[in-house]
C-alpha cells in the first residue's frame, strides 16, 4: 500500500469526521460528498469509500471505538473484521486502504500497512478485473441505475466474482424491484417463494408476481395463480383471486389443487390422503401441522397404502406430531416393507441393527439393507457395504463393501461417496487411487457431508490426488469445522498460523478461529 496515499485518505477523513462528527461514517451519502469536497484529488479512492461505506462498516467503527479507545478490544481485530466485510466489493489494496483510513482517523493504533510498490504491473493488472467492475455496479446502482442493481443482485445469487450470498442478492433485488425493475420482482418473488436468502412467505411472493405479472410476464402470471391456488407461508389459499388471475392474463388454472386433494382425501382416496398429509407435515399449501398430518396417513395407512404406513412409522419413530413409540414405528416399517416399500426396509434395518423397538439382530438387519439395496436403494446400499465391511450380520468382506459404497456414490449418496472415497485413498478392498478418492471427497463434501470436508481438507494440504493448496485446505476444514468437528477446527488454526502454499500466514484469523472454537492457540 502507498503511504501517501493511506496518509491522504487519512487525513481527508479526519476532516470530515472533525466537521461533522463520527456519525457521518454510517451515512456513505452525505460521507461521500463531504469526502469529495476535502479530498478532491483522490477521485478512485473516493469512488472506493463510496462502495465500502455503503455497505456500512462505518458502522463497526462507530459501535467499537470507544471500547478500543478504552483498550478494552484489539484495534487491529476490529479492522481486519470490516476489511472483510467489504472485501467482496474492492480487491483487497483497496479494502484495506479504507479500513487503515478510517482508524487512522480516529487515532488507533494499528500495525503499519506493507509498502506496495508502483510498478508491479502483474498485481495492479490482478486488481483491475472483478473487483472494479463491482465497483461500477455498484456506484451505478446507488445512482439508480435498476440494470446494475439486478446484475449486482445475480452476482450475488450465482457468486459470479463475489462469494456467493443470497441474502445480500435480495437486498439488491428488492432495491431495484422498488423502482419498477420486471425482472428482480420475478427473483424476488422467486426467492420469497423457495425461501433463498430470506424467510420462506408465499404472501410477499405473490406479491411481487403481481408486479411482474402485470408488466407482462409470464411465468409470473402462472406462479401468481399458482400461489393463490395453493397459499402457503402467509398467504391463504382463494380460489377466486386464482381464477380472477386466470381470466385477466388468459391463463387456464392447473388441476391438482389443495382443494382438489382435500375433496379427495375427504372421499376416501388412500393416494390423496397421503398427499394431503405430506402437505401438513411440510407447510406446502396449508398451515403446517404435524398433527393434522399424523391424522391423514393413519387413514391412509389403515387402508394398507404403503407409502402412507412408512411416513406414519417415521413420525411415531421421531415422535412428529405424536407421542414417541419406536416399537409402533417398527410395526408399521414392517407393513409398509410387506407392501414392498424399500425405504421402509431400510429403516426396519435400522431398528434391528441398533434394537430399536425391536430385539437387536444384525443378520436380519443386513438381510433386510441387502434387500433394499439389491432393489436400488441408495441408501441401503451404503448401510449394507457397512456390515460387510465391518462384519455386522455377515462375514467381513471388504471388496464386497467397496462393491455397495461404489453404487450408492454413483447415485449421489454421500455417505456413499465418502466411504467408497476413503476406501480408493487407503486401498481398501480396491486399488488405491487418489484422484478418484479426491473426487468423491469432492463430491460428498459439496452436499455438505462433514467428514468428506475434512478429507478433501486434507487431501489438499498433504497433496493427496491434487497439487497441496493450502487456501483450498482452510476452506474445507472451515465448513467441517463450522459443522462442529473439532479435529477440522485445529487444522484450520494450524493452516492460518503456519501457512503453506497458496496461503500466508495470517495469525489475525489463526487466532479469530482459535477463538471461535473454545481451542488452545498456544497448543496448535
């Protein structure tokens, strides 16, 4: 970083907090301006304060600086905080440029920036690309520009030279649905709808489907007479509104309606009293209710429909909406796999495997996940490679196992994944393979498969299947540790704390994640 430009910045900023005050810092409006009028010579450095502050970490500043005036918290720490708060819209110079301005303006004590020379052209070529054009983007659309604050809003929801963050796209999309902008209130309503980055409410969905809808656009209509046709999350379900909407944009209203179910079930239809009662048990169309829907799959379940019995099992086994029964929840496992329900079989595996509800009889259990899995069932194919691999109910058997884990990861299972994964890095009951092993890590730890973390953390900080990168470690160790995994919260100190390659030492975040999780820094 420059130094003069830092002493600059510095100083613009202490004039406009001497003039009117350290409140200013959380209004980037008026900061802006008054910043532009002391340092008139700094228009990219403006333009920079102007970005950062609008996402408010004048605000930091403002709640911690009388606490780190009373020494009571580390300056240091409160900066690196609000540089990374608005790291995602300035490249990392700038980022910290801002933050070193506003401390220094406010007389904290904070190590001294490294010197950045001029004329490294590889790094202010490195800095141009991403980082500026979120810069205009965002300078645009604080100007009211709605094409910037809709694409700002998608590099947010697709992570697209930001890390992805879906909270941060609906505060875009809402802003530039507010001016009228078609194509955020459908995202928007979107994002109501599935719940992305924000509380799931059919109610504000509708909402702005409305909006959209009544500039025209299509698929906003359909999902606006969708809404009312099934309600939801703060909204009821109105037929009328649906077939208004229907009539004004042409639109035919699409069978298969809660009402539709409703009429059914009341009639006696097995199938659509079990549809009924998976809309209670999730809160799709109806006001959730565990209760209601326990109510629904025992009609169900008493006319033999399978599916019904296996859901009602579930719920007397976790007790949802009814009292906790497992030796009920067996019983009914038992019916539903007679009816040739195979997540039922799995499940009643389960039961005899860990004597549940029922005597503990490991032959039965891997007979029954045998079954299951030998029917398709992911998951049962990764339960049974577990006895043969660890001789529950039948003879060891490693490259059988490897054999099961092998299918349930092809299916996309997880916990098949990781296990067939473990089994190709060591040799296990199949040749070693470190890529391949590398990839279901991969694989797994991309639906968030904790242990799968851990091991793809792993395989990038020892090189196993990949060239070592550190960065790439930290990151994977961060998620399992965040998962609760305390061996990953150690690694993940030790990444910060010693470094390696891809990634320097940084003993701010050694010690913030050290911090986090409870642990000894002085033992890492």
């Amino acid at each position: 970083m420059d130094s003069k430009t830092l002493s600059d910045t510095s100083q613009a900023v202490k004039q406009v907090v001497d003039r009117f005050g350290i409140e200013i810092l959380d209004d980037h409006k008026r900061f802006c301006s008054a910043f532009a009028d002391f340092a008139p010579k700094l228009s990219k450095e403006n333009k920079a304060f102007f970005v950062a502050l609008s996402e408010n970490i004048g605000s930091i500043f403002i709640r911690e600086n009388d606490d780190v005036a009373a020494g009571n918290k580390n300056p240091e720490d409160v900066m690196q905080r609000a540089i990374r708060d608005i790291s995602e819209y300035l490249n990392n110079e700038k980022a910290e440029l801002v933050a070193r301005s506003i401390a220094a303006a406010l007389g904290w004590k904070t190590a001294m920036p490294e010197e950045k020379t001029q004329d490294n052209s590889d790094e202010t070529v490195s800095y141009g690309s991403s980082a500026s054009l979120i810069e205009d983007l965002f300078k645009r659309a604080q100007n009211g520009d709605n094409d910037a604050c809709f694409n700002l809003g998608e590099h947010f929801f697709y992570g697209r030279g930001v890390k992805q963050d879906y909270a941060k796209a609906v505060k875009w999309y809402i802003m530039s649905s507010d001016r009228g902008d078609c194509s955020s209130q459908k995202k928007l309503a979107d994002c109501y709808y599935l719940g992305q980055g924000t509380e799931r409410n059919i109610a504000k969905a509708a909402h702005r489907y409305e909006q959209a809808a009544e500039q025209g656009d299509y698929d906003s209509q359909k999902a606006l007479i969708k809404c009312y046709m099934i309600g939801g999350n703060g909204l009821l379900a109105d037929t009328k509104k649906a077939e208004y909407y229907s009539k004004r944009y042409n639109i035919p209203i699409s069978r298969g309606t809660t009402e539709d179910i409703l009429q059914n079930a009341m009639a006696g239809i097995p199938s659509a009293q079990f549809k009924l009662g998976n809309m209670y048990l999730h809160g799709t169309g109806v006001e959730r209710s565990p209760e209601t829907a326990v109510t629904w799959f025992k009609k169900a379940a008493d006319q033999n429909y399978p599916a019904a019995q296996f859901n009602l099992g579930v719920c007397y086994y976790y007790g949802i909406g009814v009292q906790r029964d497992r030796i009920t929840a067996v019983n009914l496992y038992k019916k539903a796999a007679d009816g040739g329900d195979m997540d039922a079989l799995n499940n009643l595996a389960g039961c005899f495997m860990r004597g549940e509800g029922t005597h503990t009889d490991q032959s039965a259990a891997a007979r029954y996940y045998k079954k299951a899995a030998e029917s398709g069932l992911a998951k049962a194919q990764y339960n049974y490679g577990e006895c043969c691999f660890n001789g529950f109910g039948v003879t060891k058997d490693a490259r059988e196992a490897v054999k099961w884990f092998k299918e349930a990861a092809i299916q996309g299972d997880p916990d098949g994944q990781f296990s067939y994964g473990w089994c190709l890095r060591d040799g296990l009951g199949c040749l070693r393979d470190h890529i391949l092993a590398k990839d279901m890590f991969e694989k797994a730890s991309a639906q968030r498969h904790t242990a799968a973390q851990k091991a793809l953390g792993y395989c990038y900080a020892n090189g196993t299947g990949t060239p070592k990168n550190f960065a790439s470690a930290a990151d994977q160790f961060a998620k399992a540790a965040a998962a609760g995994d305390k061996e990953a919260a150690k690694v993940l100190v030790a990444c910060y704390k010693y470094g390696g390659d891809y990634l320097a030492i940084n003993e701010a975040k050694a010690h913030h994640y050290a911090d986090q999780y409870s642990l000894d820094y002085d033992m890492i």
